[in-house]
C-alpha cells in the first residue's frame, strides 16, 4: 500500500485536522474514507489498501465530528489485525476507538453484564477444548486417534458456530456435505456429552462466548439496548469470514440501524470448514439496498508479475466466489516473473529453496521479508532443517507473541527502569553512553548480552539476540520520526511507545525467515514468497473432494501468491522421498498458468513432460537407488526409518552407552554455537551411528543425516566418540583418521555416499 511500502516510516506523523486524513488516498479509497453514513459495502482486493482505507474512514469521522471514538466497534478475526488497526488509528491521532476480534468483544460485555443480569461470575472460559472432548470420547466408549480427536473437536465447533444443536449435527452434516471423522451419530453423542462435561464442571469455551453473548442480547432487550446506545457505529474487517453466529450477533449489535461498513473479497474465503461463508458479503446489497458499494482494484502491494498470475489463477475459478472477482491492477514498477521450479523430491525442495532464499538474503533482501509458506504444518519440519543448515535465521508463524517473550518482557522492565533514573539520578548503564535514544537503548540491552552483531546459528540464542534488535531498530526509527517532527525523543517517551504498541498487540519486525502455513499467512505481505509442496493431493489437499471444495482450495493458493510484493517462487516434487517413484504431479491450478502446461481440460502436462519450461533442480540429475532395511529387506519410505536403515518395529542395536556420548557431545557443540541441537545432528542421526558405528570417515559419510558440510565439521569429533576417545583430547592423544576431505572426488561425491541425505 501506499504508505506501508518497505522502509515506510512506522511512525508517521499525525494528520493535522480531518482534511489531511485524506491526504495520499486514491480515489475509491477516498470514498471509503468520506462514506460516513448508511451501510457501505467495500469489495476489496488482495493488497489494496482495505486496512488503510477503512482506518482513514473511522480518523475522518472522528477528526470531522461525526463520530465519537468510543460510540466506534471495529470488528476483525485475529487479535493481530485488531493490534494492527488500533496502531494505525493512534498513527492518525485517533485514540479510544474499540477495534477486537469478535470473541473479544463479546466476552468483553458478557463480563460486564452477566452479574447485573444473570448473576455471579461468569463461567471460567477453557481456551483448549480437546483433552474435555477426549474425556467425553471416553465416555462413550470411544477410542480416537490423536488427528480424529482434533478432527472431531473441529466438528464440534464448526457445528456451534452453525447454531447447531447435537440433536441435528447428523442431518446438518449430511446437508453440508461435511467428510466427517466419525460417523455422524457418534460425533452427535460425544456432542452431547460434551456439553453436559462443561454444564457440570462450569465453564465455557470460545464458542459458547458468541452463543451466550447472542442469548444475552436477544432475551434482555434492556441490555441490547445498553449496548446500542454505547456503540452507534460499526465496522467489520474480512467480512467474506463471518459465520452465520458471528451474523446473528452483528445484527443484534446493530439493531434497526444502518451505521454499518463492511470489507471483504470473496475471492479470499478461506476458512468455510470453520463455518465462514461470503454469503453475507455477497448478498450485503440485498439486504440492505440503500448500501453504497465501493471497489478497490489498484494493487499497491505486488509487482504486475505478480498480480498477472492472481489474476491468471481466478480467472479458471468456479462457483458464486468467482463470479463477483476481483480483477486486480498492479501500481508497482515491473519485477522479476515468477519462478515455477520442479525438484525430484522433498528434502530436495527444501534444500533448493534455502539456497535460493540464501541467494537473495546476499543480494540485500532483509531475512523478515522472505517466507515461506505450505499447505499444512507438518511440511514445516524439513523446511527448518534446510535453513538451519544454510545458517538462516527464521520464526514458525503461531510462536510466542512478541511482546510475551521473556527477554522482551525482561528488556521493558529495564528500559523502564532506565527511563525512571534518567530524570535526577544517573542509571549506571547509562553512565557512558551517547544522549542518542536508540544509544541508550543499546546501552541498557547490552547488560542482557545485546551485541552489535549477530551470533552465528539460529537457535535461542540467534531467537534472543533479534528480539532485541528489533527492540534497537523501534528506536531508530522513533527517534528519526521524532526529530522528523520537532519533537524530542527521549527514553521514557520510548517506553510509553513501547507500553503502547504491547496493550495494541503492534509488534516490531524481527529478522528472520517466516515459516507459516497458507491459512496463517492472510494479512501479512514480504518481499519474497516462496510457495512450496504445489502436488496434487496437497493443493488441492487430498480430502477436497466436491467442487466448492476444490475452489476453496484454489482460493488459499491465491491468497498465497498475493502475499509477495515482487520475488514469487511456486515448486513441486515428483516424490515424497529420495529414491522413491516420481507419481506427483504439479497442482492442477498452475494448468496454464507455469510455462509448458495446458489449460485445464486440454492436454494436461503431468510428470516431467508436462513441466517443461519449469526449473529443475536440486539432485534431478543423480540416480537414486531405494534404500531397503538392513534387518528385514523392506524397501523403506518414511524418513527417519531410511536415516536408521531399518523398520521402526525391526530389532535395534543401538549402542546405548555411545549414543549418551554423542548426545552429550552434541549439546556442547550446539551451546557453544547457540544452535538448537538438531541442527548439529537429529536423534535419528545420532541413533543410526550409534546403531552401526563407522569406523572411518567413508563410512560415516554413508549414514543419511552426515553431508559433506557436517563430515567436514563434526567428522573427526564423531568418529573419536565412536573410538571411545573423548574428542575434546589433544590431537596426540587420538586416534589417526586421516583427513575427511581427502575423500571426497572432484564431484564432491564421498566414496559410497547416498546421495538422498536430507540434512546434505
């Protein structure tokens, strides 16, 4: 957007009246910003301002009179883009406006009015549901694996948000077309028993905060009215995700009045299993027909490259979704094409896009503008193991709030403390430093070991070091903005900022590779994305089965790909593992799309022949020979199972005694390198050493796990504890290996070295 381009100050300075909120808004987002009365429906695209657009309107009737802030509820589905929304607005001078998550805001007024209308405390809310599902499983009898337990309690919730009592979820499923985990009657009975668990024990879970904020609301009129004449107002962010309670409470909010906008794009519907639907942002100008409707198209975010291939991907979509489209018009200068790259497989993928990402990382593209994003979480192991061994940093999106991190936490007690001795006494931390604010903050996080520069690796300590340099560069950027506008910028201005930004939920950036699945990603952008693990059966996912579904799927691809600003990679691998069959094939939405395939329903590229023009790399070149179990002679799939060599339930021969000292020696190697252990070597690795101990470096070099990278490293260490000599011995007093690189040829091939090792 505009004014959120890289390296936009995140401190803007105020606008000076209600005018000059207006200021650097396009057309359409203008008349967002002045359509202050009377329902308004705003369509907007991926990366068009809709954030701006409807901040700028609630700053422009705050700032011209026509709205109080506190008679203002903006509604919104993560408590990071309600953060993000009240940051904005105090950005604008706006301060009160009450910007929540559906949930918060109706747990909010049922704390305030269940004891003046029901009485006594409100019931304790459980945050996790599933081990009280699982109770309930048992008491009917039922033994659920741990994925059917998750599957059923997501039943459970999308049925409460559907307003569907346990009685009818068999018919109501039947009717929506749910694949359920468990046949219908059973779920209905867990159901039921469920809910009999939290009358008896009193409590309430998430749902049951909209359903009981609904019954509130419709059997105390006084109380529906209280609320109503408190808030006169409405704004609703990502409306195409309301469920059809979040609807019934947003009407009871409302009442007869028509002081309503709404946001959405129907395009971006994806969390129907949650029970969302875009039904009522489709049909917003039904029900209310007086409603302006204002479209923004102009894509401030993504380069034409970019929006040419959302574009593209829409364009092949079905259904009512697509009928209403957005088509997107880029406003960014032209950059590179997207690049579609086909890998021979998995661990392959991972180790080729870690290269990549490392290419761009050189070329001056900071490590917080890169992600990396798949279709479910458990794709994200291999992904953390290949950047750990390119040395880059990176963060699983879903983590720790940044505010909520124990150094974050420690840092603000001492910036405070800092802040507090500055007026009469001098704060011995800052006996010796600069009047500079960002200096001083230097200077007291470098109490809590802050350093100029970075530890190498990417565990805790790599973790620790940039959450406070995020911290560092929030000051730079304060006090530019500060002496930008005249005003002073000292330390205890900065702490209020930061107290500020942590009730508000605004978290600074923190370097680091993001990894997150594509349903976490909406609503954030980076500079690059990369799209990985593009199958059939993994986009679209196996279980879509019916065309909504499979459409919904293309939906999430989509909101993937408008995530990146200018650098796009899509990939693919032919097979799970090395040396397994090459079956995959690429996803059927890149049909048209990635060079040498056909439209859908044409002649269909599959396998290799259908990727030409696509990229090939990684290992695609070298043959791969399956790698059987050295006990039973089963040809081997499964990961760890190939890193062993052997079955999982086949006997071990696991020398138990040198397995303790690789492990020891390997929680020195990652202290010392403030790396997470598995990134020295995984248990599995360590296991299958410790099964057949090598004799020599060849035959280390052979177990899957130990690339030329970790031969070179760690080879001499290992193949000392495997002697019985403690590597941390002087060279006299070890053996003689010889040295490691002698064995490897001009190709960088080790004598017999499988080729298929995931952590080469």
């Amino acid at each position: 957007m505009q004014a959120e381009l890289p390296g936009a100050s995140p401190f803007p300075t105020a606008p000076r009246d209600a005018e000059a909120v207006l200021d650097g808004l396009d057309p359409e987002q203008r008349a967002v910003a002045t359509a202050l009365q009377g329902p308004v429906c705003v369509l907007a695209g991926a990366g068009t301002g809709k954030t701006r657009a409807i901040t700028h309107r609630i700053a422009y009737g705050v700032r011209s009179g026509v709205m109080q802030p506190q008679r203002v509820l903006a509604v919104t589905f993560t408590a990071r883009a309600a953060g993000e929304m009240r940051g904005r607005l105090r950005q604008l001078g706006v301060e009160g406006v009450q910007a929540r998550t559906f949930h918060a805001a109706a747990l909010r007024q049922l704390q305030y009015f269940w004891p003046r209308v029901i009485g006594g405390e409100l019931p304790r809310l459980i945050e996790r549901k599933v081990q009280l599902v699982a109770e309930a499983a048992g008491r009917c009898r039922l033994r659920l694996e741990r994925t059917e337990l998750r599957d059923l309690t997501g039943e459970i919730e999308w049925a409460k948000v559907t307003q569907t009592v346990p009685e009818d979820y068999p018919a109501a499923a039947v009717k929506a077309g749910r694949e359920t985990p468990r046949d219908p009657a059973e779920i209905r009975q867990v159901y039921k028993v469920y809910e009999e668990l939290k009358r008896d024990r009193g409590v309430i879970d998430f749902e049951d905060v909209l359903l009981l904020a609904v019954g509130v609301l419709d059997e105390r009129p006084e109380v529906a009215e209280q609320v109503r004449s408190q808030y006169q107002h409405f704004v609703v962010d990502e409306y195409q995700d309301v469920s059809p309670l979040q609807q019934r409470l947003l009407d009871l909010w409302l009442g007869p009045r028509s002081s309503i906008c709404v946001v959405g794009d129907a395009s971006q519907t994806i969390y129907s299993f949650t029970g969302a639907t875009p039904d009522y942002l489709l049909g917003f100008r039904a029900r209310h027909p007086d409603a302006e409707v204002i479209k923004l198209v102009r894509d401030y975010r993504s380069s034409p490259q970019v929006v040419h291939l959302a574009n593209g991907l829409l364009s092949q979509a079905r259904g009512q979704a697509a009928q209403h489209r957005l088509e997107l018009v880029s406003q960014r200068d032209p950059g590179p094409e997207p690049a579609y790259v086909e890998y021979p497989d998995e661990p392959a993928e991972a180790e080729g896009t870690a290269k990549r990402i490392r290419a761009l990382l050189d070329s001056g593209v900071r490590a917080s503008e890169v992600a990396v994003l798949f279709r479910v979480n458990a794709q994200s192991e291999v992904y953390e193991q290949a950047l750990a061994d390119q040395g880059i940093a990176y963060q699983l999106r879903g983590a720790e709030r940044f505010f909520e991190r124990p150094e974050v936490r420690e840092a603000g007690m001492l910036l405070r403390g800092a802040a507090r001795a500055g007026g009469g006494a001098v704060d011995p931390l800052l006996e010796e430093t600069p009047e500079r604010l960002a200096d001083q903050v230097r200077a007291v996080l470098s109490s809590r070991g802050f350093t100029p520069q970075p530890p190498s690796g990417s565990g805790a300590v790599r973790e620790r070091w940039e959450s406070l340099a995020a911290l560092v560069r929030l000051a730079e950027d304060f006090e530019t903005a500060r002496h930008a506008a005249q005003q002073p910028a000292d330390l205890a201005e900065y702490v209020a900022e930061l107290d500020a930004r942590a009730a508000a939920q605004h978290a600074p950036a923190v370097e680091g590779v993001t990894l997150a699945s594509l349903h976490s990603a909406k609503g954030l952008e980076w500079d690059a994305v990369f799209l990985v693990g593009l199958t059939e059966g993994m986009m679209p996912i196996t279980y879509a089965k019916t065309d909504e579904q499979v459409e919904e799927e293309r939906r999430l691809l989509y909101v993937g790909v408008t995530r990146a600003r200018e650098h796009l990679g899509l990939s693919w691998a032919l097979a799970r593992s090395p040396g397994g069959r090459a079956s995959r094939n690429p996803s059927r939405f890149l049909d048209g799309l990635r060079p040498g395939s056909a439209t859908r329903g044409g002649a269909r590229g599959t396998g290799r022949a259908g990727a030409a023009g696509a990229g090939r790399e990684g290992r695609a070149s070298r043959s791969r020979s399956p790698i059987k179990c050295r006990v039973c002679g089963r040809v081997l799939t499964e990961a760890v199972e190939r890193k062993l060599r052997r079955c999982e339930e086949c006997p071990s021969s696991l020398d138990e005694a040198l397995y303790e000292r690789l492990r020891d020696w390997r929680s020195r190697e990652a202290r010392e390198q403030g790396l997470p252990a598995y990134c020295v070597f995984t248990d599995a690795t360590l296991i299958a050493i410790a099964e057949q101990p090598p004799g020599s470096a060849g035959e280390l070099g052979q177990i899957s796990g130990v690339g030329r990278a970790k031969l070179d490293k760690y080879g001499d260490a290992v193949l000392s504890l495997c002697g019985g000599v403690d590597p941390a011995a002087t060279p006299s007093e070890r053996p003689d290996q010889g040295d490691i690189s002698d064995l490897w040829d001009e190709n960088g091939t080790s004598e017999g070295s499988p080729e298929d090792s995931p952590e080469k």
